[in-house]
C-alpha cells in the first residue's frame, strides 16, 4: 500500500516513515503542497495543514476535486473550525499532533477498511479458514461459534490477522497493541500468544520466531 506523506516538519516526517514503513507500507514524502499536488497517485494520503508554499485546506480540497483517495488530515491546528472544514472539504479523518505512530496506523486500516467493497449489508467479516473476525463488534468465530476474548486477546488476534503468514516483531506487537511508548519487559506478549494458542488450537498457529516475533498461520486442516 502506497502512502503519500505531505509533512514539512522533518523530524515528524522521518519517524513517520519510519513507522509505516515498519508495518509494510510504502511511503512517499513530500514537503510541500506544490509537491503533494505532483506526486503520483497514492493509495492514501496523510495531509499537514500547515505547509510552507500553501495552506493544507487548499491541498485537501484539490486533491478531493481529481478523486476519491482517502485523505487524512495531520496537523498542530487545535481549532475546531480547521477540523471541521478539513473533514466538509473531503478528508477521510483528522489526527492533531501530537500523535504516535500507533494511532496513525489505526486510523489509516479503519479508514481504509470503510472504502474497502463490503456486501451487500455493508458488513464483510475477515475471515480466514475456519475462523471470522467481526472488526466492527470486536467478536471472533469459529465455525460460527463466538470464542470469547478479553480486550487484549482480540487486538492481539485483530493484528496478527491483518496479514497472516507476515513475520510481525515483537516492537510491531507491543507498539500496535499496548503502547507507542513501550518501553518494559515483553512477557505479557509470551502469556497472550499462549493464551490465544490455547483457544484457537487446529483453527489458526501462531508460530515463534525465536529472537524475533510472531507469525499467524491459518492451519491446513481449516481451510
């Protein structure tokens, strides 16, 4: 998934980048809207309000007026009336600095995951063999059957899941799904991969990948 990112402040910009690019996205950045308005297109475009050559709005707007690419607004702008017109003027979304990687990525699957097709009652649960993951109600299945989950076991679940059989590191996991600023032992990862081992057996695998992380298989016998 390709990101443009429109942001002049450098530091912003690179820990941004660094971040996304993290979590598999390909990220273009550019520092001004003159820049933003000649990049290629873009899968989703995360938009600063205050550029350097011309205000973000105007960004925003040009950019709704050649289509429909979701646009998330990111900007220092805590009046309420710039968040307003952003999202009147097209924007998919608004984060007001500061803000960590976490929520951006959060924001960017739930945006996408709202212009994804859906069926026909506009409500497509994720599935993988055996198992369906309602994102909107924050249930999991088996077999039609809800497994129930504690808050921590179903984000945990819901990331992994985001792409089965990708290597996720333990950094990924703890920053997705406890804390952009994590800094303490990971043991409680280890006791929820176990934890979530135990309900899922012969439905999906979470493998270990020792010294790095975790990857979610859908097992052969569920598809």
């Amino acid at each position: 998934m390709r990101v443009l990112l429109v942001e002049d402040d450098e530091p912003v910009a690179e820990s941004l980048r660094r971040g996304l690019t993290r979590y598999g996205f390909d990220v273009d950045w550019v520092a001004t809207g003159t820049a933003a308005l000649q990049a290629a297109p873009a899968d989703l475009v995360l938009l600063d309000l205050g550029l350097p050559d011309t205000d973000g709005l105007d960004v925003c707007r040009a950019l709704r007026a050649r289509g429909d690419v979701p646009i998330i607004v990111i900007s220092a702008r805590s009046d309420e009336t710039d968040r307003v017109v952003g999202l009147e003027i097209g924007a998919d979304d608004y984060v007001s600095k500061p803000f960590g990687v976490r929520e951006v990525i959060a924001r960017i699957r739930a945006v996408m995951r709202r212009v994804k097709p859906q069926d026909k009652a506009g409500h497509a649960p994720d599935r993988h063999g055996r198992l369906a993951i309602d994102r909107r109600a924050a249930r999991v299945y088996v077999d039609g059957a809800e497994v129930p989950l504690t808050p921590k076991e179903y984000e945990l679940l819901a990331f992994l899941t985001e792409e089965p059989g990708a290597l996720m590191t333990r950094e990924q996991i703890m920053e997705a799904v406890w804390d952009a600023n994590w800094f303490g032992p990971t043991k409680t990862l280890d006791v929820h991969v176990a934890a979530l081992r135990r309900k899922f057996a012969g439905t999906v695998a979470i493998e270990t990948v020792r010294g790095v992380g975790f990857r979610l298989v859908v097992d052969s016998g569920a598809s």
